[in-house]
C-alpha cells in the first residue's frame, strides 16, 4: 500500500473545528430543489462538488439509478474515491470505493437505512450559499497568504467517515456531510481556512526530505491551527482553533507541557506515522489528553517562534523546515527553562 499522509490527525482525522451537528427536519424531502443547484461550482482555483446531490437524486420516486450513482457521483471524482477512501481504511474496504461495483451497492442501501439523516444533512448545506462563502473565504485568505490554492472538494456521503473535512492531497478533498462530528455551518466558516493553509504548506513543502516525518505533520496541523487563529484577527480563542478545545482542555497541556515535548521529542524523526505523537489514542502515553497532541504542540511551537520573531513572522512557515522552525522558534530552550 502506498504511503498516504492525510492533512488531519492519523487517528480520528478530525478538522480542528469541530461542534455539535445541526439538524433541519421536513415531513418530505424536496427533490425539486436539489436538482436545482449546480453539479460543481468553481471559485478561484476551487472547485467545489455536490456529489451528495446525486446521491440523493438516485432515489428518487423510490427507484434506485445506479447510473447514476457511476456517472455523477464515482466518476467525477475517481481520485478521491479510488486513492484516498479506496486507500486510507485498508485493503478490506478498498472495494466499497474504487470500482462502480462497489459504489453502486453500498449507495443503494446506505439511502435506505439512513434516509432521514441524509435528507436532513442535505437541507443544512441548501440552506447554505456555497459560492458566496468560498468567495468570502478567498478573497480574505488570498491577501494573507504567498500562494493561491488550487484544490476539488467534493461534497459527499460515505459509509465509513474519517476524513471529516479534509483529504489525502489537494486533488482528493472532502467534507463528510454525514460524520457524526460535522456541524456543517459551522465547519465551512471555522474549519475552512485551517484546510486551505494546509494546500499553501503543502505546495511548499514538496522540497523538504523530511516533509513526511512525525515533526513536520505536527507543524503542518499546528500551523493550519495557528492560521485560523490569526485568520480571525485572534478574535477567536487559542483554544478553539486548536481542535475546538475547551479552555479547561488548554489548561492541562500548559501544566503538562514540558513532560509532552520531553516525551514526545523522540518521535520526531519518525516517518512510520505509527508513532505516540500522532497517535496518542494508541501509544497512549498521555491518556489523560483531551485532543491530539500534535495540534497542539505545532501550535504552540509557532506560537514561540512568533513571539520572538514579530507579529507577522508567522508568514516564515511557509518557507522553514520543520527542523528549523522548531531550532529558530527557542521553544526548546524555553522548555528547559520550566
């Protein structure tokens, strides 16, 4: 199997804004208005995908077309389905995503046992004016950026959800209508500039030798973090744009710090992704931790470096190692000092 780094946590793949999913509920889905809105959209060097659409559209008049289902939803984006969701949740479920086969099936009777869910998830993002807000979201996040993003996010259904909003490269992006995490609003106006900063990083990062390795994942979410907090102007709390944490959950890591970074130091190197620092829910070195150690300890590492660097030096990540980020941000030598 061929090695795919995710832009999200190896374990519960989360975005960093996550809440608590808002519902819609009508006695009869309206089929009329889900044909009306556009297969695609493009804004920029976006392109957004409503496969979800045709997933619903498949059962309508309560005949399944699984023509569809090959034609509007599998086929359009073939690379997500085959190289990412036919990839990430191992060879066993690879056939529920990389073949029309497998695609057609588990559509059919995915719509059956969920069909108040979905049709209620598909309302939400109706209700929700997709052009205008990636517009918005762009034109503030091109002026703070060195590189316009270029990237296909489709907006979709699955039977196993662990990408939540988020992919395995800029070709191959999703947003998990149906993850039980996925407050839909809120994940598009909060979490969406976290997932463009990690398609900037990424474009930078093709040069790093060592852009695989467990420290430079840990910038990778510490920086998408850090920019949503300065994408906001810091008028969102630190800890939210770090996973949605609580402020209690901040609390603990600032008492902890310096035993995570001493403990967590040796995993640094490591390019396995099978390692405490990325995936502390099975290492559980810490188990005490209320969210992914990574996350936060990039955060905080460019959040060093800021401080002793100037308010707008948070724009050298783009061009630092991970190594040297970490070397010139003196967070190490401030661990030291605790």
């Amino acid at each position: 199997m061929r090695k795919i780094i995710l832009f999200l946590s190896a374990s519960t793949i989360l975005s960093c804004s996550t809440g608590k999913t808002t519902t819609v509920t009508e006695n009869k889905f309206n089929y009329n208005r889900l044909e009306k809105i556009p297969d695609s959209v493009k804004v920029e060097g976006i392109v957004i995908k409503n496969l979800f659409k045709h997933q619903l559209l498949a059962h309508k008049d309560q005949q399944y077309d699984s023509i569809r289902i090959v034609q509007k939803v599998y086929l359009p984006h073939k690379k997500l389905w085959d190289s990412c969701y036919g990839v990430i949740f191992g060879d066993e479920n690879a056939h529920l995503f990389n073949n029309p086969k497998g695609m057609m099936a588990w559509n059919k009777t995915f719509y059956q046992k969920n069909k108040q869910e979905l049709e209620n998830r598909a309302n939400n993002i109706l209700n929700i004016d997709l052009k205008k807000h990636f517009k918005e979201t762009l034109t503030r996040f091109n002026k703070l950026v060195p590189y316009q993003p270029k990237a296909r996010i489709s907006l979709l259904f699955t039977p196993i959800t662990g990408i939540s909003f988020g992919g395995c490269n800029a070709e191959q992006f999703a947003l998990e209508l149906n993850h039980k995490n996925v407050d839909i609003r809120y994940s598009l106006e909060k979490a969406l500039p976290h997932e463009l900063n990690h398609l900037v990083y990424e474009h930078f990062r093709q040069a790093d030798s060592n852009g695989g390795n467990a420290l430079s994942q840990t910038i990778d979410e510490g920086f998408a973090c850090y920019f949503t907090y300065v994408f906001f102007d810091h008028k969102m709390e630190k800890y939210e744009a770090v996973e949605n944490m609580t402020k209690e959950n901040w609390a603990w890591y600032i008492k902890n710090e310096k035993e995570i970074f001493t403990k967590l130091k040796p995993s640094f190197a490591d390019q396995s992704g099978n390692n405490p620092l990325l995936r502390n829910d099975k290492f559980k070195l810490f188990p005490d931790a209320p969210k992914s150690m990574n996350y936060w300890l990039g955060f905080r590492i460019i959040e060093k470096y800021v401080e002793k660097n100037g308010p707008d030096s948070w724009k050298d990540v783009y061009q630092l190692s991970a190594s040297d980020l970490l070397e010139k941000s003196g967070y190490e030598k401030y661990i030291e000092s605790l």
